[in-house]
C-alpha cells in the first residue's frame, strides 16, 4: 500500500503521465487532476504529501488554487512544486525568489523533478510554524467557550503538521535512497 500521495495538478495528460513515470518506484500513490478545481477538492479530501501544481489551468488557475492553499493554515505546510512552460507568467504575480515552494520549468527532465521535489520538501521544513499563541485574560463565558474551540483546532492542527513534517522527511530519506 501506498504511503505518500503526490497530488499533480495539470491539464495536460502527457504531462500528468510524464510526471507518475518519472517518479522513483515505490510506495507511491499519483494522484492526478486536469483542472484546478478538481485539484482543488483532491487537495482538501486526499492531504496529499506533495502538490505538483501547473500555473494555467482550466476552470480555477494555478494561481488560484496557489492563493487557496496559502490562505489554509492546514495546507500551507505541503511542500508544493510550480510548474510552467513560462516562467514570466509566474514571476509575474509571485516575486522571487520562491521562499516557501520551488518551481520547475516544463520541459522538464527526471534530474530535474526529483530535484524540484527535494528542494519543495526542504522550503517546506522552513517555513514557520505558527505557533499557538499564550492565552489571553479570561474572557466573558460564551466567548471563552469560543476561544477555547479555536485552541483546541489549532492543537489538532499542529499534530496535522507534525505528522505531514514526519511524511516529508521520510519520503526525502526515500528519494535520497533511491538516487544513490
């Protein structure tokens, strides 16, 4: 059984089949989308362990599906790989250097995916964790009740984040393995 998910994004079939062959053989599982949208929902139900995420796409842009995945606390930590034909489309609306995710251009070859791969995983480890903040001075009932819900999300939330950390760095122990 499969225990990484790599979600690839990508409205190109060649190129969604280019990616599944390149990657190294193992415990796998490639899971694929031909639209942003779809992509989307796959990355919200699925938690995949790395998004493969191309820029123009139908139905909702690489882009957007990039500001949705920032915009939530439980998927910003998923080491993420852009990928364009052009580049100066995602300079355009992203500056360099790409702090958090790494991008690779299409064409691509294997060296470079599994490069690109290793360089997302370890961005992702750097990014910060936002860290639950003290407790505030206590509050009126309703709202402390309120308050101690929102506690109680972001320490499952941390837990998710350990564990997505602990995936990461076993499937870079695997890909490390491999290209010896």
């Amino acid at each position: 059984m499969a225990t990484h998910k790599i979600l690839v994004i990508d409205d190109s079939n060649v190129i969604r089949n280019m990616v599944r062959e390149m990657l190294p053989k193992g415990n796998f599982e490639v899971l694929e989308a031909k639209d942003g949208m779809q992509g989307l929902n796959l990355i919200r139900q699925e938690r995949p362990t790395l998004i493969m995420l191309d820029f123009l796409l139908p139905k909702l842009s690489g882009y957007e599906v990039f500001q949705n995945i920032q915009a939530s606390p439980e998927l910003v930590s998923i080491p993420l790989v852009l990928m364009s034909g052009r580049k100066e489309e995602v300079t355009e609306k992203l500056q360099e250097p790409f702090e958090y995710f790494e991008f690779v251009q299409k064409p691509f070859d294997q060296k470079e995916l599994i490069e690109a791969i290793k360089a997302a995983m370890a961005k992702a480890k750097r990014r910060p964790v936002v860290a639950p903040t003290a407790v505030p001075a206590p509050v009126s009932t309703a709202e402390g009740g309120d308050i101690q819900a929102l506690h109680d999300k972001i320490a499952k939330m941390q837990a998710e984040i350990d564990g997505l950390k602990k995936q990461v760095s076993q499937i870079l122990a695997f890909v490390k393995q491999k290209l010896k």
